[in-house]
C-alpha cells in the first residue's frame, strides 16, 4: 500500500523525522482541506501517519476540533472515563458523548443538525472563531429547547420515556440527558466559576478554602442545583480531589455525617464517593492489563481519598456514606486477592530447582514472565502501605511474608544448582538466578540483590574452575 507516490514504511520513516512543528503545520492544513471538502489524494491515510508519527513521539497532537467537540466544550470538566453504566452525580461518561451526539443529530433536531455542522464546517476551515462562538451557542440554545421538551413529554407517558431512552443508547440515559441539558443551560455560571478559581491547588485548607466556598455560596443562594457541578469544577483544580469534602464539613461547621447531609455541600461526600467507585472500576480493568505502574498509582490514589473520607468525616454511625465506603473498601478487597495470593506461586514456578533433565539445552525462563512476576512483586509492596485503609492488611502481609522467605531460603540452591550446572543447562540455571536478583531487589533492596549477584558471578567462577565450562 502507498500513499501520494510513497510506499507506507517510507512514508512513516519521512514523517518521523520531521521537526515537530512541520507535523503540527501539516496536520492543521489537512484537516481544514478535508473539512472544506477537497479531494487529497491519500488523505485519510496521511493524516491518519501524521498523527502517529505525533503520539510516538509524545507531541499531543493539535486538533482544530469539529462541530461535536465545540458543542460539548461545556461539558468537558464534567467527562469521566470508564464504566459509563457507573455514573456519579453530575459526571457524564466520555464514552456517552457519542451516542448523545447521534441522538440529537438524528432524533432530537435533525434539521437543524445538519446545518449547525455544515455551517460550522466552513467556519473551521476559514480558521473563523467568531462565528464559530456564535454558531455554537445558537445551537446550543436550540438543543436545550428541544431536550426541555422531550423532557416534558416523557414525564408522565411511560411508552415515550423507553423510546427514548432507547434512542440515546446510554447505560444511564435520562441521567446523561438532564446532565447535559444542565450543563449547558448554566454555561455561562460555570464559566464564571472557572475563571474565578485558582488554577492549581496543592493543600484546599484555609485562604482557598474559603475563595472557594464564597464562590460556590454565590451560587447555591440563587441555583441550589448548580452546586454538584460547581464542586466538580472545584475538584478539578486540587491536586487531592478528595480535598472537595472539607467544603462540606466547613458548610455544616461539623464533621458530622447527618449534619453534613442537610447542607448543599453534602454532594462533595456523593462525588467523592463516586469518584472513588470509578477508579476501583479502573483498577479492576488494569488488574485485567497487567498495567502494574497504573494499578500501584491508583491505588494510592483511592487509599489517600479513602481515608481522606475517614479522617476528615464522622463516618462511625449507620449513614449511607459510612456503608458506600464499607462496600468499597470489600471491593477492593475482592478485586486484589486473586492477584496479591497468585504472587508466591508464581515466583516458586520460575525459580524453582529443576532436574538436568527437565531443562533445555541453552533454554532460558520466559522473560516476559519474569518481568510480569517482578511487576507483581512491586505491586504487592505498594499493597502493604495502603493495606489497612483497603481492608486488604492480612492477606498482603501473608503473601509478602510467604515470598520473603522463599527467597531468602531459596537462593542459596539456585547458587549451588548454578555452580556444578553443566554447559547445557548453565544457561538455564544463570537465568533463574537473574530473575531471583530482580525479585530480590523489589524484596530486600538493591543492596541485597547486588550481594547475590557478586555470589553468582563467584559461582559461575567456580564452576569454569572445576572444569565445567
């Protein structure tokens, strides 16, 4: 396959090692072409290279955006990924913006659809950001009109009310549907309480604290509603999201579980909780992956939020939030086990002591393998700092312990099974000790593993010594 006259590989190689800005430049002008509507030969193809030749290298990509991307602009501080059957409140999964978006296009306001993004089109390609503004809020209007509506007809006709959930597709689509008419409905309000927020907070205590709770009571004194969505614009600019409760325990001058909820800020607790709830959904899909750098980076994540919840709340009483928490704090614990109590087994099965004639002739252990086990050893010990506050202690110390003692033991006959090894099997038996060296080093401490390996390499020493080599 080629494209414009050039075989594909060397059209990539040619890409690649264009200067950063050259791709960037090429990628803005085929993409107005092709909204323009012009023929470029291979186009598809070559945009589709170019923004490869981008992602490898690590330069985010520039996009000019297209008519859907402009209108959800609003909704943009209120995506979440994963899961979009697991909704917290005033979240709208990514995942839903597609089949909203072939529901207004298709069902909701088919005509006027077909202009906004032909209109829209031509403002992109001439680089016209006016009328684009314009453009978009205009339809924008017209698609909070139509969707009051619908609304309305569907509140008491149950028949119209599953015909068009089943024409929005999404897991929560009434949900989906009064969060987006919300959303842009209030544009302009949570426009003005970004632009009135810091840009980064590190520790949401004292001057922040109270910036932000002004802001938001501006609010919840004339729209009460607005405030769930005014607290995620909140937690979108700390660098510890969980932070957002303190907003709550300072509304309700208590840390009071039941005096909490009766304020407008009890939705910083709701949202949190969810937040929590969706990142233990991305931990059991990266516990599918393999992703171990992901799965160690949120657990921490949900550890410090989980006891953030603990510390900072009087969650001792029966509340609803006290049991959210509980069932969470199980689920982690349910997701982790299979994975913390596979950790020794596996670490046995690659190291184990092994007949000559069980071994290969210059056979080495899988170094996938051994680089999947290491990851799963680094894990577990990231396990053991966040152990007790995920109701995960016991299992996490018995599995660790159980490891630390087979390597401790289990050295010493790798070492001697290296130095009487024969030349067919040596390289074998060199392979294991090097993968007990890298599960040492997570286990012990480079220290320990740099030991073993002067041992090994006084084994193989001794063992070309005596004759075998």
């Amino acid at each position: 396959m080629a494209a414009l006259g050039l075989p594909v590989e060397r059209l990539r190689q040619y890409l690649r090692e264009l200067p950063q800005e050259a791709r960037a430049l090429l990628i803005t002008e085929l993409e107005r072409t092709l909204l323009r509507g012009e023929d470029v030969p291979g186009g598809d193809l070559l945009l589709q290279e170019v923004r490869s030749a981008v992602r490898q290298s690590g330069q985010p990509a520039p996009r000019i955006g297209d008519p859907a991307r402009l209108f959800f602009t609003p909704v943009e501080p209120f995506l979440v990924d994963g899961d979009a059957a697991l909704k917290p409140q005033g979240r709208i999964a990514r995942a839903s913006l597609k089949p909203l978006w072939s529901w207004i296009c298709r069902d909701l306001l088919p005509v006027e659809s077909e202009s906004y993004c032909s209109e829209v089109s031509r403002a992109l390609a001439a680089n016209d950001l006016v009328t684009n503004g314009l453009l978009t809020q205009g339809f924008q209007d017209e698609v909070i009109r139509a969707i009051r509506s619908q609304l309305d007809a569907v509140q008491n006709d149950d028949k119209a009310r599953r015909r068009m959930i089943g024409q929005v597709g999404t897991p929560k689509a009434l949900d989906d549907v009064r969060d987006l008419l919300t959303i842009l409905a209030a544009r302009d309000v949570l426009a003005m309480i970004q632009s009135r927020l810091p840009g980064h907070v590190r520790n949401f205590a004292a001057g922040p604290l109270d910036h932000a709770k002004i802001i938001l009571d501006s609010v919840a004194a004339g729209q009460r509603d607005l405030v769930p969505y005014g607290l995620i614009l909140v937690m979108g600019r700390l660098s510890a999201p969980w932070q957002v409760i303190r907003l709550a325990v300072k509304a309700a001058e208590s840390d009071d579980a039941a005096r909490i909820a009766a304020t407008p800020y009890a939705a910083a607790v709701t949202i949190t909780l969810g937040d929590i709830e969706l990142m233990v959904g991305e931990l059991k899909a990266d516990l599918k992956r393999g992703a171990a750098v992901a799965m160690t980076s949120l657990l921490k994540c949900i550890h410090d939020a989980a006891r953030g919840l603990r510390t900072e709340l009087d969650l001792s009483g029966d509340s609803a939030w006290a049991r959210q928490l509980a069932a969470i704090r199980a689920e982690i614990g349910s997701a982790l086990k299979a994975e913390i109590e596979s950790m020794p087994g596996r670490v046995r099965r690659l190291l184990r002591p092994r007949p000559p004639n069980e071994i290969a002739r210059n056979a080495g252990l899988d170094d996938d393998e051994v680089a999947e086990t290491e990851a799963l050893i680094e894990f577990v010990g990231a396990c053991r700092n966040y152990a007790s506050e995920l109701a995960i202690n016991e299992m996490t110390l018995r599995t660790y312990h159980e490891v630390q003692e087979y390597l401790d033991t289990g050295t010493s006959a790798l070492l001697d099974a290296l130095r009487h090894a024969g030349p067919a099997e040596r390289s074998f038996r060199q392979s294991q000790v090097d993968a007990a060296v890298r599960f040492c080093a997570k286990v012990f401490g480079r220290e320990y593993a740099s030991l073993l390996t002067k041992a090994a390499e006084v084994a193989v020493h001794s063992a070309k010594v005596a004759g075998k080599a």
